[in-house]
C-alpha cells in the first residue's frame, strides 16, 4: 500500500493544489493523480475556507478516476442532515436550520451551494463515503477509531459500508446509539466534566463535556485525558476519571485521523497514531501522511504546505 492520507481541507483549494504538487500529483484526464500512489482524505472537505466548490470537484474528481479515497467527516455528515426532511416534523429538517450555530458553522459552504443544484448533487455524493476505512495494516477515520461504536455501525450498515436513510435519520436523534456511535467516530469521546467545571470552545460554545485523548494510554485524570485550548487546561479539574475510561485501551493497527485542530510543526503522536488536522482552515499547514506499509508510523513521513 502506497497511500497519502490528507486532513482536513475545509474548502482550502489552494492549499490542497500545493500539497498534491509538493507530493508529486499531476493533473492529467480531468483529475490529479500519482502514477504509483493513491490519496485518501479523511474528511471535513467543506465549510470554513474560501473555495468550496473548487475543493469537493478536485476531491470527487479523484474519487472518480480512482486516485483517490475520502471517508466521511462531521461536516459532511452535517451537509447531509441539513438537506434532509425530518420525517416527524414537517417543514423542518435533520439539522434544525434555526438552531444557534448550525448556520454559522456551515455558512461558507451554503454561499455557494445554497438554493443550487450543487446542493443536492454534492451531499448525495457525501452520502456515498464510508465512514472509515480498515487496512490490514492502517486504519483511517476521521476523529475516532473506537471499537464498540464500529461494531454497531457496521452491523448497522451491513455489506453496503455505507449510511443507510434510517441510520441518517437516527444518527440525529440524540440519545440513539446510533447517534452517539456516529458522534464518537466522527467527532471523537466525550466525557462529562464534573459538576461546577466548564469551559469555551473554539466557537465560543460554553462545554460541560470534553473531548479525550483516546490515542493515550494514560486516561487517569480528566487533565490528561482532556482536549481543549492550553489556556483553558487550568480549569480541567486534575481528578480521577471514572474507572470505565482509565480501563480504555485501543488495540490495533496505526490509526490516521484528523478533526482536533492541532498546531505547530506537524508530527506523529506515537508510532501507531498521527493526526493529521493541523488548522488548514485557519492558518495552519494542510498535511498529509505518506503511508508505505511500515508497521510504525514516524515523523518523517509527514508532508504539508
């Protein structure tokens, strides 16, 4: 396997361009391509930056020519909720249009496609991506790889890897265990904070709840297990997480992903687990890992512009 797996390019067509130069892509046929390796992004390709259109005709144009894989990140999962009818609530829809925030988060991507036939044709393909994909060798999702919530969902999906409507319409009802394994994959652990403790995310949205490392060993304190802004680890309380999660353990292949909008000078966290979300949509590089069937994942092997 030869694969260049890319984070999230959130509508940074420029970006991506460059970085499939700097790997050594060409355009050719309608598509870019590698004459002996394959690129695989692991979602989140709109919303955000300033050429959505441009991003998902080079990306689908790759899935098409076979150059390329994606799996399906929250947003484009979102895309899909947003254009669907709630079959309970007449005129409404998956994703409530009113609610605070929804907009707001999709809003570049609406500019463009809103109220056009892009709309419809772009999330029907949305509907087409798998979730993640499983190597013999490398595992690629976009924010999770977590064993029980896999399980349900491909029992869910059966032979087809793909949502079915049912799954779409359960995955936005919260408290399903669709909902939340679609939750975990795509946007990765949660644990509830304890009571008194909060925090403001990047949105500005007040969090009682925290994402967790779930690529560490050590899960033994909600300070250590956290994911949130470093000016905002002081009021991550230092107490032991419940016992469930310091017994959390992933055992498997090296697992690709993006999602957690990391920062810096892009490198692997340990020789089984890389993210590859390094704030593209902000300032941060776009960055690809180039995978060729090692059994460790190492630093080197990262590429970005």
């Amino acid at each position: 396997m030869a694969f260049d797996v890319i984070g999230d390019v959130h509508g940074q067509y420029d970006k991506l361009v460059a970085l499939l130069r700097h790997m050594g892509y060409d355009e050719s046929a309608g598509a870019w391509r590698h004459p002996d390796r394959t690129a695989i992004f692991v979602g989140d390709l709109i919303d955000r930056g300033p050429k959505q259109l441009a991003t998902i005709q080079l990306v689908r144009a790759m899935v098409d020519a076979g150059s390329a894989q994606c799996v399906m990140g929250n947003h484009e999962f979102n895309a899909i909720a947003w254009v669907t009818p709630d079959p309970e609530h007449p005129g409404k829809y998956l994703r409530d249009h009113h609610k605070p925030g929804n907009r707001e988060q999709h809003q570049a991507f609406l500019d463009v496609v809103e109220g056009t036939h892009w709309q419809k044709e772009i999330t029907a393909w949305f509907r087409t991506l798998p979730l993640w994909l499983d190597y013999p060798g490398l595992r690629i999702v976009h924010a999770c790889w977590h064993q029980p919530s896999i399980d349900l969902l491909q029992q869910a999906m059966g032979s087809n890897q793909r949502l079915t409507d049912e799954m779409i319409l359960l995955g936005n009802r919260k408290g399903h265990p669709i909902y939340e394994a679609i939750e975990v994959v795509c946007k990765g652990l949660e644990v509830e904070l304890p009571a008194g403790t909060s925090f403001t995310d990047k949105e500005g949205k007040v969090r009682r709840e925290v994402r967790v490392r779930w690529w560490q060993e050590d899960l033994s304190t909600y300070r250590i297990a956290a994911i949130v802004p470093p000016g905002d680890m002081a009021v991550i309380p230092d107490e032991p997480m419940p016992a469930e999660w310091q017994r959390y353990h992933y055992a498997g292949p090296p697992v690709l992903f993006g999602h957690y909008w990391f920062n810096g000078t892009p490198k692997v966290i340990s020789p089984r687990f890389a993210c590859l979300d390094y704030s593209a949509a902000r300032e941060g590089p776009l960055v690809a890992y180039r995978f060729d069937d090692e059994k460790e994942l190492a630093s080197e092997k990262m590429a970005w512009v």
